[in-house]
C-alpha cells in the first residue's frame, strides 16, 4: 500500500516527526484512493423500532492540479460518491457497472480545513479529525471544529452541521502490521438551537445526540486508517416527526496497490506515437509523488492541464514557481523542462485517429481516446474502434490489480443535461467494451462530465471532435 492519508472525508494529516516533548501534526497531501463511510443504525419512528439502516457510500477521489488563481499551498481533489442503500454488510466488493455517481470537488489547507468547491452533500465528514498546532503526547486533549451533512430520511437535501470535537491521545499500536497512533474524538449535535442551516432540509426543526468515535494514524505515514463512530441521534421535524438513530458509522480508506509502469511500456508503445523512451519519459513518476507528499512538482505532470491554463490565461502564472522560489538558473530549467512535457504532449495528441494520448497525471498514467466512432448522440460504438480497444485492452491487463477510472467527455452545444447523459453513456460503453476483452467489469468506475472540461474550443468543428473524448485513468 502506497504512503498516502485518508484526505477528503477523514482529512486527517500526515504526522511528523516525533521527539520526547511529542508529535507534531498536520496535513501533507495524499493521491488518489478509495473512500468508504458505511453506515448501521437502528431506526426508531416516533419511539418504534423500524429496523436497520444499512448503507454504503464508496467514493473514488483524484488529485488534481492548482487551478488558476488558486492556493498552490492547498491541495485540490475531484471525487466521484457512489451510495448503495442495499449493501451487504462487511462486504468491501465493488458492485459493477458503477455509474451514476455524485461528482464533489474541494480543496484542503495546509492546516487539515476543508473547502468544497463543488457540493452535493459528499464528502459527509469535513475536516475530521483536525490537529492542534502544538505538539501531543500520550493523555493530550484539544479541540477543533468541522463539519458533516446529514440527510437521515434519504431526501436528497443534505443539512450541514457543525461539530466541535474533543481529541484525545490515548495509546500507541499496532494495527494489521503497522504502528499507529490511537486517537479518540466525541462531540454532541445540537441543532437547531443556535445554528440552522438555512440551505439545507426546512422541515428539520432540530437534532441531538451523541457521537464517540476511535481513530488509527499511521506512526509512518500518518494515515488514518480507520474511524468507528458511536451514534445515539434523534432528530425533529417540524410536524412533530420523530426518528432516532443508534449504532455505528465506519470510514476508511483504501488505495490502488503500487505497480511497475515500465510493465505497460511495450503496450502503450502500439498506440501512442512517440518513441519508447520519450514514452518513458511522460509516464516516469514524480519523485515526491513516489514517496507520498503530492507536492508541487508532481501537479505539474499532468502536461494537458498545463497546456489548458496557458491557453485559457496567457502569460498568467499558476503559482507553482512562486511556491517553490527557484533561482534563475531554476526557473529557466523548469520553462525548458515543462517545454519538453508539453511538446512530448502535443505529439501523442497530433498522432491520427487511431492513437491514444498518453499523459501522467496525479491520479496516475491515463490514455484519452479521442476522435471516437460513435453513432450521433449516440454511446453505440462503431466497428472502427475494435483495434484501438484491443490495444487498450493489453495495456490494462498489464495491470491487473488496478482500479481503471473512465470519463466521457462531450462537445458543448448549450444542452448541459444531455450532453452530460451522453457522457455518462459513452463511458459505460466503452467499459463494456473492454470487460467484452477480458478486463473484470468492477475493475471500472464509470463517471461524465459532460461538456464542462474542453481541451479544446468548441468554437471549430476540429476542436468539438477533441472535445468529445473518453479517458481512461489507471488509478494510482
């Protein structure tokens, strides 16, 4: 398992180095991985127990680079949530064909805070667990604030709540082989009485209760492994409704195991244009991506979003070079340096029809298929695209134990809900197609964005046929 933290819905952060006056905490970054909440509770309408509530939330969170004019300090993520109301309890398998998904984006500060860019109610947890600036040791207590959104009758409008909880430091361990550190955390909900949320449920009048949660931090990467929070809810309605809550919410994380990108070389090679060893070069991992911390240099990998900002903002800088303050001679080496990924770019993109762009970006290696065979607004694939597939195909065998994220991209004509439908379609088309060639189906999450992310200008008829693409990432 790769070294990276439990961002977005635990948001904890990576711990530092210990000394005898204790640890220091704070958050440092993390890859792409795989958020679960799961939820059993018993329900009571009224005072009558009703039953169990069992729901899964599984989410699927990417890295992605500073945008323009954002904090090149923080750390931005784009997140795809998928909720199973009849999950299994302790089953982990990913159902397939999963599609359908919530899209989220945030960003989360140095200091562990959480910013939603995007929100549609996920992440629920924001900003749990936090850390104090100061160091802590064993029987060390502080507090800080967060956040979590509550929706207890499935309505689809999700009430915000704020949370001030109280950590404790409560011993060291060991759990499933790895030395951690034991925290523990509880807090009251009192809604309703000096807070509303006045964009979330009106009918919810108010809610209290109790949560007491345990958490385990990885001693060497700072990882939180797991949280196990102990609910006892009640919440009223306006129309004198009550309905309570009691047992367990569980989070953790998991990641894409780590793999060899040379084993992919000789496959990528059949479809993208570029030599072997400037494939090579384009696919080759950040060095601080490879040990964990997401820093700057590992956002400026991915050359396409690169190229986007300089196009959308001409001679407007990202941010990264004043985050890292290079001398002069550094600065001319990065301008030549990113020259080189943009060209190296440029080429897979300019290769014909029936190539793949090739880029390394910080969800990890992804192959984007452009000029697809599609009918007209249509995700029925035509016999063109066989070959291609094929060949995609012997690239993700390569990596059998991966996670392939796909993406449909449409042009933008001014029709946001179809167009969006439309790229939700395309990407289960083309998922279909490769688990037809031997690749698992629950191996792929399927997502559309739509028209909202051009690589190009939909202005020109060559720039919609850019814009209409389906990217696969292998998730890292």
């Amino acid at each position: 398992m790769k070294n990276h933290i439990l961002a977005a819905l635990l948001f904890s952060g990576c711990v530092c180095l210990a000394f005898s006056q204790g640890v220091q905490l704070k958050y440092n970054g993390s890859g792409s991985y795989v958020y679960i909440e799961r939820t059993d509770l018993r329900r009571y309408d009224n005072g009558t127990y009703v039953g169990l509530v069992s729901r899964e939330v599984r989410s699927f969170i990417a890295p992605v680079p500073v945008p323009a004019g954002g904090n090149p300090s923080d750390r931005y993520y784009d997140g795809s949530f998928f909720v199973d109301e009849a999950t299994k309890r302790n089953s982990l398998g990913v159902k397939a064909a999963l599609n359908g998904s919530v899209p989220s984006r945030f960003r989360i500060s140095a200091e562990g805070q959480l910013v939603m860019i995007e929100d549609n109610g996920y992440p629920t947890f924001r900003s749990f667990p936090s850390y104090t600036a100061h160091r802590i040791s064993i029987g060390d207590r502080w507090q800080a604030k967060a956040e979590r959104t509550v929706d207890p009758l499935n309505k689809g409008i999700f009430t915000k709540m704020p949370m001030l909880v109280e950590y404790t430091y409560l011993r060291d361990e060991t759990y499933n082989g790895e030395d951690v550190y034991v925290f523990s955390a509880q807090w009251a909900t009192r809604y309703g009485i000096s807070y509303r949320d006045f964009g979330g449920d009106k009918d919810l009048q108010s809610a209290q209760g109790s949560h007491k949660a345990t958490m385990y931090v990885s001693k060497r990467t700072g990882n939180a492994l797991v949280v196990r929070d102990m609910v006892d809810e009640t919440f009223l309605y306006n129309d004198g409704s009550r309905f309570a809550f009691k047992g367990t919410i569980s989070l953790f994380t998991e990641y894409p195991p780590a793999y060899d990108r040379s084993k992919i070389l000789p496959a990528l090679q059949r479809i993208a244009s570029v030599s072997a060893e400037e494939l090579k070069e384009i696919i080759e991992k950040p060095a601080d991506k490879a040990s964990g911390s997401g820093g700057n240099s590992a956002r400026k990998e991915s050359a396409s979003s690169a190229e986007k900002d300089s196009q959308k903002n001409p001679g407007k800088s990202s941010g990264h070079e004043k985050a890292e303050e290079p001398s002069s001679a550094g600065k001319n080496q990065q301008k030549k340096n990113s020259s080189s990924r943009l060209e190296k770019a440029k080429e897979t993109v300019s290769s014909s029809g029936s190539k793949v762009t090739v880029e390394n970006t910080e969800a990890g290696i992804r192959l984007t298929m452009q000029n697809l065979n599609f009918k007209p607004d249509s995700a029925e694939l035509l016999p063109g695209e066989n070959k291609r597939l094929d060949q995609i195909a012997d690239v993700l065998k390569e990596v059998p134990d991966q996670l392939f994220l796909v993406e449909g991209h449409t042009a933008d004509v001014g029709y946001k809900a179809g167009e969006m439908k439309l790229s939700i379609e395309r990407a289960n088309a083309i998922a279909d197609a490769l688990a037809a060639r031997g690749i698992p189906r629950d191996k792929f999450i399927c997502k559309g964005s739509g028209g909202t992310k051009p690589v190009a200008d939909n202005a020109t008829p060559e720039g919609k046929a850019k814009n209409r693409r389906v990217e696969i990432t292998i998730l890292e």
